[in-house]
C-alpha cells in the first residue's frame, strides 16, 4: 500500500506537463483576443495592404 501512496505523491508532484499547459493558455488567449479584435485588425491590416500598394505605385 506504501508504493501506491508514495507513486501517487509522486505523480502529484511532478511538473512536467506544466509547460504544455501554459502553452495552451497563451494560444486560448491570443485566440479570444483576435476574436473580440477582429474587426479592428482587418481594418489595420488592410489600411497596411493600401499604403504598401500605395507606395509600390510611386515607385513603378
């Protein structure tokens, strides 16, 4: 009974998986945020897309 207390203490302790955790929760919360910001980042992307092609006119 000794071994199963102490292996389960020991699995209680390790620390391992905890790098995959916090991984995902950045990539839930960058998730949310281009969700809620989305229609502001689709302005900014394409206000950078005119300027670029406004620019590549000049050159040309």
């Amino acid at each position: 009974m000794n071994v199963i207390r102490q292996a389960w203490k020991d699995f209680l302790k390790d620390e391992s998986g905890m790098g995959v955790v916090e991984i995902i929760l950045i990539i839930v919360v960058l998730i949310a945020m281009v969700i809620i910001f989305k229609e502001q980042i689709t302005t900014l992307v394409n206000n950078i897309w005119k300027s670029i092609n406004e620019s590549a006119k000049k050159i040309y």
